[in-house]
C-alpha cells in the first residue's frame, strides 16, 4: 500500500485547443500514465506513485485525459480521438518516445498505441484491465459475479443522478481491498470530481457509449498482446471483480511468454493496493 497523501503541482498544456491538466515528477525514462473512465478518475489516481516512479528513474506524467479531472472536455469521444490526443500530447511534451501505463480502461488504448506506433511507445505497462482477459464461457459472457453486478447497479444509477459522497465512497469501496486508504481527503477528492462538469462528461460518455453499435474487433486485443515489439509488463489484482485472477491465469495459460504478475489483497485500484509490487515491477522494467 501506499501513503496517498503526496503533494503534486498541477501543470498545464494546451492540446489542439484543450486544456490540459497533468502532474509530473522525475527526470529519467519518459513514461505517460493514463488513468481509467470511472466517475472520479483523474491523474490523481497515480498521485501517490510519481515519488516512487520518480527515484527509481522514471520522468512519470499522470494526465487528466479530455472530460476528467481539471482537463477540458473534447468534442470528439471516440477511440481514434483518444489515442490520437495520447500521441499529441507525449509530442507537445517534446517526447519522441515514452512508455504508457494504463489503468482499468486505458490498457487497451496503450496496448493498441503500442501495436500502431512502435516508434512512438518504448514500454507497455497494463494495471487490471479486464477487457484484454479472455473469457471463462465461450461467446465472451460476462462473468461479473455478484459483487460486479452490484458495481454495475451502482454505476448505473450514478448516470442518472450526480452521486452523493456517500455514493462515491461506496465506488470506491467497490474497487480497493483496503479501505484504510479512503481517507476524508481522497474522498473529498474523489468527489470533487465526480460531480459537476465531470459529472456532465461521464454521462455524456456514457450516452455516447451506448449509441456506438458495440462494434468489436475481429481479434480479441488480448488475443494480440504477443504482438507487441515494446516489452509489456500487466498486473491484476487477486481479488478484483469479474473473476479476474481466473481470466489472467488462463491468459498465461495461453501465452507463457508474458510477463504478467497478480498482486494479493488488491482489487481493481492496483495503484493503490498494490503501490509497493507496482513501483518495484515497474522501475526495473522501464529502466534497464
């Protein structure tokens, strides 16, 4: 686990007319850090890492990705507007190559970036994210159990009404095994950005979400993984929702070869959870 409690200055930079929020720390290996699409997620879930990532080596920028945190929102939601804003911005930052860690969502963009732009990404990092899993039941069916179908109950509800701090403790209960983390500044945090213009973005999200026609790739991406030029470290959680811990076991099962880790009493927060397995995997890995 980790002490949440570090203090980072907010930068600034302009993206195509956005404004952008970011926190850095560190002069080593570039590498971006890129948060998942919950109601309340920022780059301020990594705030506790950067000092870590930062004395081991590592330049570590966490974003607040368009429509999250203190960012402005973009007018285009797709995934090509996304992975494109990624590259703009590690080209703003004056980076000809960085590393991408992604969270939860995000470890897809950063694997499909990785697989599209081997000149521009040098390193893979993918913390809990469920959707590069394969399945347990053929036809991909969902495995949520009842805790996940309890989260998703909740989230659900959240889009039909700005939550109440009360709902946002209980999301984030929903994705830490050690709730000693939830302090009454990260909750206040947390809220803070779960509700107004946030609020607006992650039901505009949600609405566009749901009129995209659910269009799939014809591979699996993590069927794909074994494609990547870049090296690739993925950590789960064992106690993360949607019988992860099975679904990346049958993964290795799979491919062998991939560097993958599962860390014990962590849910689907790996950075918080698991701060400490997280910074040392992740310093050696980008480093050497």
């Amino acid at each position: 686990m980790m002490n949440i409690a570090v203090r980072t200055h907010d930068r600034f930079i302009a993206v195509d007319g956005l404004d952008i929020r970011y926190l850095e720390a560190g002069n080593g290996v570039p590498a971006i850090l890129l948060h998942g699409s919950s109601l309340g997620s920022s780059a301020d879930v990594f705030r506790g890492n950067l000092p870590a990532l930062a004395r081991g080596g590592v330049r570590a920028i966490a974003v607040d990705l368009p429509g999250f945190g203190k960012s402005d929102p973009a007018p285009d939601l797709s995934g090509a507007a996304r992975n494109a804003f990624i590259l703009r911005f590690i080209e703003l930052l004056g980076l000809k190559r960085a590393a991408l860690i992604g969270h939860s969502s995000s470890g897809g963009p950063a694997v499909s970036l990785a697989l599209k732009n081997p000149d521009r990404v040098s390193h893979v990092i993918v913390l809990g994210t469920g959707s590069l899993l394969p399945p347990l039941e053929a036809g991909g069916t969902k495995v949520g159990g009842r805790e996940g179908a309890a989260q998703a109950r909740l989230e659900e509800r959240m889009v039909q009404q700005e939550p109440t701090i009360a709902d946002t403790r209980a999301l984030l209960e929903a994705n830490l095994f050690h709730h000693e983390l939830i302090t009454d500044e990260e909750l206040a945090l947390r809220h803070h950005n779960s509700i107004g213009p946030c609020f607006a973005q992650f039901v505009r999200r949600h609405t566009a979400a749901g009129e995209d026609g659910g269009i799939k790739p014809s591979v699996p991406l993590w069927q794909r993984l074994i494609e990547l030029k870049q090296p690739l470290l993925l950590i789960y959680g064992r106690n993360d929702r949607a019988r992860a811990e099975e679904r990346a076991t049958l993964l290795k099962q799979r491919y062998p070869q991939l560097d993958l880790h599962f860390a014990d009493g962590c849910k689907h927060l790996v950075p918080w959870d698991s701060a400490d397995l997280f910074h040392q995997l992740a310093v050696p890995f980008l480093t050497r």
